[in-house]
C-alpha cells in the first residue's frame, strides 16, 4: 500500500475545495494557489567561511608548525655542536614554540594528519623510555630514514621532550652536564624528521594529496571524493571540535586525574618532561575557539562556525563562546598562585579541586558542542 505524503494531500485537498465552488462567479476548475509550509531549517551560505577556516586557520597554523620544525632542528643543532646552556635554553624554548600550532591544531586532527599517520608519529604518548634508553646505547649516528622504521614511542615529540627537559619529577631544567653527545645527536636526527613530517602535512595541504588536488581544495570545493557538500564539511569542523574537548576532559586530564588522590597516576600526564602539560591543554580549547571564532594567524573578524551558529541561534552562539574561554580560564587556572605543573597539582587536594573545576567546564562545552551545536547539522539548510 502506497501512503499518501502530508504535503501531497494538502494540494488534493485545495482542489477539492477549489473544485466545489463557494462565493466565486468563477467557474473554472483551477485549484487555489496553495501556500507551501514554511521553512522550519536556517539558512547559511558556508562557502566563505570554509575558504577563511581552510586557508587562515588551517593551512595557517600548518605552516607555522613547518616552520616551528625548522626552527627546532636549527637549536638542535647549534645544541649539538657547541652545547652550552645557553644553547640548550633555546632548545628547549624552540620545541615549546612547535609544541603549540601543534596542539592547537589537534582541534581539526582529520585529513591528511590522519591518513599519513602524522599525528602517531610526532605526538606518540606514553613515550617508552625504555627502548628510548637501548636506542641510545646501541645506536650512534641516528640516521633520520633509520628512526623512521622505529616504533612510534621513541620519536616526535615527546622523545625530543625527554632528551631536552629530563624526566621531570623534580624539575623541569636539565642542566646542559647532564645531556650527553649521544642525546644531542638523537635529538638532532628527531627534529630533522619531525620537520620532515611537517612538510609531507603542509604539502599535501597546499600542493597534492593522495595523487589529486590539495586537500585545502578539497575542503573548499566539496563535490569530491572526501566532501560531498558544504554541510559534510561543517560535519568534519564540527566533530573535529567535539574530539577534542572529549580528549582533553576525558582523556588527557581525567586519565591520570584519577577517581581519587591516591588513585592519580603521573605517568600518565603528557608533557610532564617539561611541565608544559597544562599550555598542552589549554592550546588544544584555544584551537577550538580558533575554529568556532574563524581567528585564523594574524587574523582577526573572519567568519568562524560561531557565525554557522548564530544564523540559526544567537544565544546559542554567544553562549557557547563563553563556554569555550571559560574552559581556557579554568585550565589555566590548576596552576594556581604558586604555578604548580599539572603532575604536582593532581596529587595536591586544592589542586584536584581546580583540577575538577577544569573538567566540569571542559564537560559542560562538550554536552553544548554535542546535545545543542551538533543537531543544527540537520537544521541547516545548507
């Protein structure tokens, strides 16, 4: 049996009326124009802010890791050939910088940072210092194609972290004696991969990926074998940010937090080499207000997912922005007056207190982004 659609029968039924006459004179048996139901959806033209998000926040903050790459391997380098402490400050100095367009690009980890196994490569954690150690007595010269065939916890990030800061226990400031030739020459040979790494990213952004156009292009003209539209875009963006506040709450934060003080486990907390576990974290959400606000590098009133939002939502846009910098403030926040690193901080009872404040906020974005954000995908009439 073939039922009937609701709008199908309003036009029979307009007919019928039209068709059994009334007050007109008019005879003829024309139906009366029926007035379509109205549109229940929004309407946003996303074209202009995919362009804005792909090339300033995107390619943007890509480029700005190629580049905080190239700048590390420079320091590693100079550490190397005449290791002072001077030297090995800039080091240092020099991962934090790459550190940071890293972690707050984890807000759109999808693309080519996925497919070519990137994000593995240079951000691997819990780091295995064990083989990390065997690599260094039983390797010399590191040949930077050799440590690329090596498993993914003694490279990137967190391996160069080890080598430059220490184990971080105690404190965060290796002393340039305690670093060895052997160290400086692996350092040396992770950075010229992991510099490699980001140019494979920033290539495949901007030139080509998977043997066709750039991915930017992808992204921007959807209608191809990764986008079908504008709203399978918006959907990446959207689930992008969703990802990450969930990581960050949930996992990075949550997972060595603990259900209790004695249940907190350090050796879960990344980046604790160089206790810059708490900018890791606060990073990641500022990546998400740079998505949601369209503040891409050296940009400023850019379209942004806060304006897909707002056309069909005001309130739920400014609400959301809030919620998103009161997440920023509150992780920020763990380090209190006397700025403790996250791995001291979740074994100090006032510190978990800000500690679960952080994760309160960081849950409250999450339900915003998932209960309320989320659904506009199929209001939109994109």
């Amino acid at each position: 049996m073939t039922s009937v659609r609701p709008l199908t029968a309003a036009i029979l039924l307009a007919m019928t009326l039209g068709a059994c006459g009334g007050s007109s004179d008019d005879d003829s048996d024309t139906p009366a124009p029926v007035t379509p139901p109205a549109n229940t959806g929004f309407d946003y033209d996303a074209t202009e802010m995919i362009a804005s998000l792909t090339d300033t926040v995107i390619v943007a903050g890509y480029a700005n890791l190629e580049q905080g790459m190239t700048d590390l391997h420079l320091a590693a380098d100079n550490l190397r050939n005449d290791p002072t402490a001077e030297n090995l400050l800039a080091a240092q100095n020099a991962w934090k910088a790459a550190r940071q367009p890293w972690e707050r690009g984890e807000a759109h980890i999808f693309g080519p940072i996925d497919a070519l196994s990137i994000d593995p490569h240079l951000d691997t954690w819990p780091l295995n210092t064990v083989d990390l150690q065997a690599q260094l007595a039983n390797n010399s010269g590191f040949d930077p194609e050799m440590i690329k065939t090596w498993n993914d916890d003694v490279q990137g990030f967190h391996t160069m972290e080890y080598l430059l800061f220490g184990d971080g226990v105690d404190n965060n400031q290796k002393s340039i004696e305690a670093m060895t030739s052997q160290e400086r020459e692996y350092l040396v040979s992770l950075a010229l991969v992991a510099m490699d790494y980001s140019s494979q990213l920033v290539q495949a952004w901007t030139l080509s990926y998977d043997g066709g156009e750039s991915y930017a292009e992808a992204l921007k003209e959807p209608g191809n074998n990764f986008y079908s539209a504008n709203l399978a875009v918006v959907e990446e963006l959207v689930n992008g940010l969703i990802g990450i506040v969930d990581e960050v709450g949930n996992g990075k934060i949550a997972d060595p937090f603990g259900a209790s003080l004695e249940l907190a486990d350090t050796s879960l907390v990344e980046s604790q080499y160089s206790w810059n576990s708490l900018l890791d974290f606060s990073d990641n959400i500022i990546g998400v207000q740079t998505v949601y606000r369209g503040e891409g590098v050296g940009q400023s009133d850019q379209p942004g997912l806060d304006d897909w939002v707002r056309a069909a939502d005001a309130d739920l846009a400014d609400r959301i922005d809030g919620e998103i910098q009161a997440a920023v403030d509150a992780i920020l926040a763990i380090a209190g007056e006397n700025d403790m690193p996250f791995r001291q901080a979740i074994l100090d009872e006032a510190g978990r207190a800000r500690v679960q404040s952080a994760v309160d906020a960081l849950t409250t974005l999450q339900s915003s982004l998932e209960s309320d954000l989320l659904p506009l995908l199929s209001e939109w009439n994109g």
